[in-house]
C-alpha cells in the first residue's frame, strides 16, 4: 500500500478502541473489516471507512511511503504516532486545534501543521528519543481533507519547505467512491469471530449521550447536587473515594455555572473565563470529552472561542504557553506530571551514582546511617527509588520554592536554619550540603539537554504570577472561577499556583477541588504521616480561604465485595486519624453483587509473569467486548522488570507513563499491562494486582513514608476494578503484605492454595 486513508467516522472508532489496527501497526498491511468499518484495497491505496459513511465527511489520508509519517518508526513509535495522528484529527475536525497538547509541540503555518510523533524525552529509554515530527497538509474538497506525508527528523519550523506529494492524495482521494462500491472479499471478514471490540466507551465508561442537565436532573446524589448548586462566591473542597463521581460532578458544576454566568451577562461584560486543571494529560482529554458529551450545542464555543472561555488543560501545559520556553529553544521534560518526575528520577539516579564515586568521600564520616545507606543503596532497588522521590520533592517544594540556586546566601540558610516537619529527614549539616550538591548537578544536567523540569517551570510560573507584568494583565488573562481535579496528586508547591490564576484577589477564591489523599502514591498531598500534621494547615498554605468541605459517599464504580476489600486496605493507612482530609473510607457500593476477590501467592517474579499474564490473556478471550483486563504492577522495581521479559508481548500493551496513556489508542485484542498510578481515572471489568509483597517496603526514616505510598498503590490499583479483582503477591519478596491481612481476616477476600490460580 502507498496509502490508507480513514473517514472521520473510523478515526473517532480507532480513537474509542472500536477498532484494531494491529496490521498496520506490525507491517503496514490493511486491517480486517469488521461491524464498525469496512476495510478494502483499491489499487495502491487502503481505505478504512465507517459503515455510515457520507461523501462530506472529513477524510484523513497517511502516506506509507518510506519518507511518510509510519514507513521508518519502529512499531512502538509507530503506535504512539498513529495513535497521535487520529486525535489530532479529531482535533482539528471539530475546531479543538488549541487543545492538541502542548507535549506534542504543535506547530502551525498557514494550512500545515506539524507536531512530535513521540514523546521527546522516554524515561525508560535514557532520554531524549526523538523519532521526528509528522507534517500534515489541510485542505478542503467537498469536506475537510488531512493530509499526513511527511516525517520531518530536522525539526524545520518552516512548513512551507515541505512539498506534498499531490498526485499521491489526489489518487488517494479519486478511489474512495469506488472502494465505497466495492465488496469486501470473503477472507477479509473471515476473522471477524476471534477479534475482540469494546465499546467507545472504554477503557474509561463515560455516560456522554446525557446532556448535563439530565445528568444533574437523574444522575447526581444529593451530595453532588449540593456540591453543584454551591455558589461562586467561594470554594469547595469535594472529597471522597474512588468511584464516587468527583469528577463528573466538577463538569457537571463547570458546565452549569458557565452557561448560567454567560446567560446573565450583558452586552457590555466580557464572557466569563473558566479554567479545569487535572494532573496528567489523560485526564484533560477524557474531562474534555466529557464536556463534548454533556453540552453538545455550546462546548466547541466554550472551547474554541477565541479567547477560550473554558480552558481544560495541565498545570504544566498552562506554564509552558505563558512561559513560552519554547522561544529560547527549551524543551520542558515533560507535560505530564507523571512522566516528567520518572524522566527526572531516572537523571538523578545517575547523577547520585557518580556523585558517590567523586565528592562523597568528604561528607560521609558525617552523614547518619540511614542516610548513607539510602545513598549507597543499589540505584534499581526500590529503596534508592524511594530516596529519588524524597530528594526530588525536596528540589521542588524547598530548594527550588526558596530560589535557592547560587546565592550563599539563601544557600547558608538552608543548611544551617531548623527544618520544618514537612521536610524531608536531614540530621546533619553534611546531609544538606550533599542534597544542595545533588541539586546543583541536576540543574546541570537539565542545562545541557536544553531542558527544563516540571517542578522549575511551576516556580518559574509561580514567579510570573507574582510580577507587575501579570498584575497589570490578571483581569484579562485571568479566569473567574478554576476547577481542580486530581488535587491529590498536586504537590505543595503546584497548590499554591490555583488561587493566582483567579481575575480577582477579593473575596474568597473560586477554586473548586477534587481529591482522595489515599490515591496519591507519592507524599505530595500533606507528607504524612507526622506527629505534627495538624499543624500543617494545607489550606493556609494554597491561600484558598474558607472552603466548604463535602464528602461523596455513594460509588457506582464497582462491586460491594471489592468496595469491602477497599475498606479493609483504607483500614491499614499509616497516619490515617492525623487529619480530617484523611477520612475514613466511607464508600457504599450501588452496584450489583460480584465475585469476592482473591489472594493467590506464587512462587517467584517468573511465575508471577508466566502464570498471571497467561491467565489475563484467557480472561481477555472470554470477555470479548463485554469487558476490558488490566494487570496492575504494585512494585516500581519489578514492573521495568516485567517489561523485559520478551515473550507475551503480543498479547499485552504496556502503559508507562500517563502521558503514553494519553497518546496510544486502545487495543481492543490485548489486555493492558501498568503501575495503578499510571491508569488513574480509568476502569475495567477485571484487574489482576500483582506484587502486592511484604518486601515492597524498606526499612529506615522513611519506611512510614514508603509505606503509605506502596498502599496508595494498592488502594488505587484495587479501585480500578469494577467486577472482578485478584490479588497476587510473591514468595520470593516475602509473601503478601500486611497490609491486606484485615481484608483476609474480614473474609472480603479468599486466600487460594498456594500457587493455585483462579478459574477463568
């Protein structure tokens, strides 16, 4: 095939996960038809077009020709990509180009476009991996056309350069009439009856046929509708577990309040200006699409409108288009929360790793014990991982917050002032001044990759919003009220961002948060446990004023057996009685009853592989397209282990990093393979949680902090299972952790013989 060219309808099935592109992946060949597409070669060219197909449909047509955007990707890259490609165009098909991520550094001139075709920098791969840029040519002819021919590795900003190949579309284009015409063969749909297909609403269900007064007039519980009909003149903080529909309740309030501010305002008012931030760019794209579902006829304005009267985006990607880093050549490491502090873990571990070879002689006579064993630790064990995060934390929320770089100053202040009990655990003068040394070559290191962290862009936006220049453009630029969704996994630094962004400084703050502390698997939230907690007053600290605090019960996610499980894990959170943003797990399941979860204990980490990725692949078979299969890794070390083992790889697709998740589209035939953080905000039918260990949890200073962040893990890896959980833990790295012993106990969850495997 020269080319393959996809209506509108198909892109938006591949996008949903409707539809399988394993062929085109694997070798560039044409896929199966099926129910949803018809597929069918004319000539040179492939065609893959919905079953309602009208000829005024947008057409979107990717060249396969070695110079094209897929020809030279390996097949990983050419996932991401093409995954990339079909969004974009659902973008610019539905007016959203402002909403293509600011990861994929978008560049627009006249009728082209290009944008990343992967991530920049991979944290598993050493850095920076740039596979090219896929340069798109628009046109219209009876209806959009989108043209992708070109893979530009140069990274020329000026399109114009690029030449389509106009006889290749125009060839393209002339045999779509006569692939419309033409029957499929029998062998093409001779497959039909192994494939697999979800629903578009998965992996994550959304009810986006209901519009959002009937989701507020039959849906919502009264909480929710109390949380919805508060007014703006102050915040709300909007707490409960997983499953409770926080998030569907901050569209729904979003929504209401901007078509009720717009609706009341006069000729001479400006439009009112909303802003939704999440954490991660899944998570934006997923409330964006909320938004589509429940307010058809005025969301693309909402979106759209220039200026946007409601921006939904990353706290990252809000910096970067008002820093404009792009302009000095910089490259932020990453948009995405969680990818761009795994990119940074990874630099820093090499960094510590030569640091103990050159000046750590001098300081460590002088460092505690603890200390030094967590620097000398091996750099893949989970107890240096721990140390990466704890150091990392301290850049972003103390060094980098205080403007600590090379003034002695502020330098001598730090190593010698009391710490507070927030703060990461540093005994001793030396400790400092290695922590400060430790810093010093990190900002080296992003230097000289002519990049720049996500925890440096949020002081530097800090430093914005706190200038003349933004004081003087804050009612313009500003937004009137900022939805906040995720706030668990925001860290003290990031909060204090949210109230700066408001038009006005009277008055109490219209910031409207979502959170479940006990989802964050990091100590961002309050860095509990502590002695002196309440002491530490978030709320102060984010300047959000006096906010109402209302708690959602009610959880239509999953089953009352694994609403039980989760209460007996909620049971064992260290430090949960230290504070009231803690609260007991309170969730009372409305669904249906289901099976009862299940503890399995396997010999080792190649049984573990062998036997419970064998096992989700079965499951996945015999689910077809009634449900979709996770398997969960509670262990950061064991999971890069797993991803190299080399056999099952075609039965699974490995998400890494959220901002992956964002970027690759569903695959219908395999089942998924993650770390529960990763997956946050999705759901599926069965989830396996593997690594659920007593070893997953290192003894030292930290072990308190280590562990309530191994049963965040946990908690939220086990939430993301609707009907079915199993839980799986290995003899090898000391059998199944403690922290599911009450849930044993309870008899919320069966104990298997050892080494025995649920029925599929």
């Amino acid at each position: 095939m020269k080319t393959i060219t996809f209506d509108e309808k198909s892109v938006q099935a591949v996008s949903a996960g409707q539809f399988d592109l394993d062929p085109l992946y694997a070798t560039l060949t044409l896929p199966s038809s099926d129910e949803t597409a018809k597929c069918v070669l004319v000539g040179d060219h492939g065609y893959v077009l919905s079953r309602t197909f009208q000829h005024r449909d947008a057409l979107l047509t990717v060249s396969l020709e070695p110079d094209g955007p897929l020809a030279s990707l390996t097949q990983q890259a050419r996932e991401e990509a093409l995954g990339r490609l079909m969004k974009c165009a659902t973008m610019i098909v539905t007016g959203r180009t402002r909403s293509i991520p600011d990861s994929w550094r978008a560049w627009h001139q006249k009728n082209r476009l290009s944008f990343q075709a992967d991530r920049r920098f991979r944290s598993g791969e050493g850095g920076r991996t740039d596979a090219g840029r896929i340069v798109v040519d628009l046109s219209t002819d009876l209806g959009q056309r989108l043209f992708a021919f070109r893979l530009d590795r140069s990274g020329v900003q000026d399109l114009s350069l690029f030449t389509p190949p106009a006889e290749l579309q125009s060839s393209a284009l002339a045999g779509v009439l006569e692939a419309m015409r033409q029957s499929e063969s029998q062998t093409t749909l001779s497959g039909l009856g192994n494939q697999v297909r979800l629903d578009a609403s998965l992996p994550v269900k959304i009810q986006a046929q209901m519009t959002v007064d009937e989701w507020f007039d039959s849906r919502l519980t009264a909480a929710q509708r109390r949380f919805v009909e508060h007014p703006l003149t102050s915040g709300v903080k909007l707490v409960g577990p997983a499953g409770t529909g926080k998030t569907i309740a901050l569209v729904v309030k979003c929504l209401r309040d901007l078509d009720r501010a717009n609706g009341e305002r006069s000729g001479l008012n400006s439009a009112k200006r909303f802003l939704f931030l999440t954490h991660a760019a899944k998570t934006a794209s997923e409330v964006e699409n909320l938004i589509l579902g429940m307010a058809p006829e005025h969301a693309i304005h909402y979106l759209a409108a220039e200026p946007p009267e409601l921006v939904v985006t990353t706290l990252w990607s809000l910096a970067n288009r008002q820093m404009r880093y792009d302009l000095d050549g910089l490259t932020p490491v990453s948009l995405d929360g969680h990818d761009g502090r795994e990119f940074q873990a990874d630099l820093l571990n090499g960094i510590i790793d030569a640091y103990l070879t050159e000046d750590w002689i001098a300081y460590r006579s002088a460092c505690s014990e603890p200390f030094v064993n967590y620097m000398q630790s091996p750099s893949e064990s989970k107890v240096r991982r721990f140390f990466l995060w704890e150091l990392l934390n301290e850049f972003a929320c103390v060094l980098d917050a205080e403007g600590v770089k090379g003034q002695s100053e502020l330098r001598e202040k730090y190593i010698g002032e009391k710490r507070k009990t927030w703060m990461m655990l540093l005994e001793t003068r030396e400790e400092r001044q290695v922590v400060l040394d430790l810093y010093d070559r990190f900002r080296a290191e992003l230097r000289s990759l002519k990049a720049i962290g996500g925890d440096q862009m949020v002081t530097d936006f800090l430093n914005l919003l706190d200038s003349f220049r933004w004081e003087a453009t804050r009612e313009k630029e500003g937004y009137d009220a900022v939805f906040v969704d995720e706030l668990h996994l925001f860290n003290r630094q990031e909060r204090m961002v949210f109230r700066h962004l408001l038009r006005t400084t009277e008055g109490n703050p219209a910031v409207f948060v979502a959170y479940d502390a006990k989802q964050s698997p990091r100590d961002t939230f309050l860095n509990l446990p502590s002695a002196d907690a309440k002491q530490l007053d978030f709320w102060r600290d984010a300047k959000l004023g006096k906010a109402e605090k209302i708690e959602l019960v009610d959880v239509f996610r999953y089953t009352p057996q694994i609403a039980k499980t989760l209460s007996c894990i909620d049971d064992e959170f260290p430090g949960q009685d230290l504070d009231d943003d803690w609260p007991k797990y309170s969730g009372i399941s409305r669904l249906g009853d289901g099976p009862l979860p299940t503890l399995c204990i396997l010999p080792s980490t190649v049984a573990t592989y062998t036997l419970v990725f064998n096992h989700a692949k079965a499951i996945q078979r015999s689910l077809g397209r009634a449900g979709r299969v996770a398997v969960l890794c509670a262990s950061n070390e064991l999971f890069g282990r797993y991803l190299k083992f080399s056999e099952l790889r075609d039965s699974f697709y490995a998400i890494t990093s959220r901002d992956e998740a964002s970027s690759i589209n569903a695959n219908a035939r395999r089942f998924l393979f993650s770390m529960p953080e990763y997956v946050a905000g999705m759901q599926f039918d069965t989830v396996l949680l593997i690594d659920v260990n007593q070893g997953e949890v290192p003894q030292g200073p930290y072990a308190a902090a280590a562990l309530r962040k191994f049963a965040a893990q946990v908690y939220l890896g086990a939430s993301r299972a609707e009907r079915r959980l199993e839980i799986y833990a290995s003899k090898q790295h000391g059998g199944a952790a403690s922290l599911i012993s009450k849930a044993v106990f309870a008899k919320a969850v069966e104990t298997l013989p050892d080494g025995e495997m649920p029925a599929v």
